[in-house]
C-alpha cells in the first residue's frame, strides 16, 4: 500500500512539474527572459519575442525590429553594451489585458538598464542608468508563441545610455 502511494504522489508530482504553463505565466515570463538575453549579449534571443511587424513610437523615437536589431547589433559590437545588464523587477509585471479567443494581451512592466562590474552579477538601485516604464502590446503567431508588435516606454529616471 506505501508502494502505491508513494508510486501515484511521485506520478502527480511529475505531471505537475511537467504540465504545460497557463497562457498568463507565459506572458509575465517573456520581459525578464528577455532581459537576461540582453544581460548575456544575446541578440537573437532578444528579437526573438519580437514579431516582424514590432514598432515603438516612444519619446520622439520611431523604432521597428530591424532598428531595434542594428542598434543592439552595434552596440554589442563595439563592446559598449557587454558591462551593461538589463532587470525587470517581478513585481512590475501587471498583465492588464489578456484575450484568449483574439490571441492578444497587454503586459506593463518597469525596465532598468545598468553598469555591472566584471566581478559582480547584479546590480542596486544605486546602479541603475536608466529606469523605463514600458507598455507592451503582444500578439499570440501562428505557431501559439507570444510576440511583441508594439510598446510604449517612458522614462522614469536616469538618461538613455550613450
């Protein structure tokens, strides 16, 4: 009888483990994987939340993904993003729209850009270059992944990095 008990827990617990997350986790996970892509200088991991069709007309600036793709391209290029990383506090995240059946959704979340050394991994407040509040409208593609096809950021302290 132990047997089966402990045989139908480690099988519940299995299942859950490995059952698929809901549509709003996916959604509040994408901003800090993104921002870890940044934080490692990987480009291609951070357009790949992007759909082709992606702009941002924020603070003056009109941004598409291939804008988006030069800049980050150039700048881990020439070795000035790599001492920078990218953090989304967890408790920004605010899914404040979601429609199933449409396929669409709206994540608000807060955006910091800062200096690291090569000796520490994360940053403070104290470090902080850069503080955006970011609006992002998402679309669910074709193949049922969450991409996104326009934003809004507004700065909330601190200067864009030069």
């Amino acid at each position: 009888m132990l047997r089966k008990l402990a045989f139908v827990s480690l099988l519940l617990a299995g299942v859950w483990w490995f059952w698929p997350l809901d549509e709003a986790t996916r959604l509040r996970a994408l901003p800090p994987r993104l921002a870890a892509a940044f934080s490692a200088g990987s480009v291609g991991t951070c357009l790949d939340a992007f759909a082709a069709e992606y702009h941002d007309h924020s603070e003056g600036s009109r941004v598409d993904k291939e804008t988006l793709r030069a800049a980050l391209l150039g700048r881990l290029a020439a070795g000035r993003g790599a001492d920078f990383v990218a953090r989304v506090p967890a408790e920004s995240i605010q899914l404040v729209e979601f429609d199933a059946e449409r396929g669409t959704a709206r994540l608000d979340f807060a955006l910091e850009l800062g200096r690291v050394s090569a000796a520490s991994a994360e940053f403070g407040a104290a470090d902080v270059d850069w503080a955006l509040d970011v609006e992002a409208s998402l679309a669910r593609d074709e193949h049922g992944d969450w991409r996104f096809v326009r934003s809004v950021h507004r700065t909330r302290g601190g200067r864009r990095p030069g």
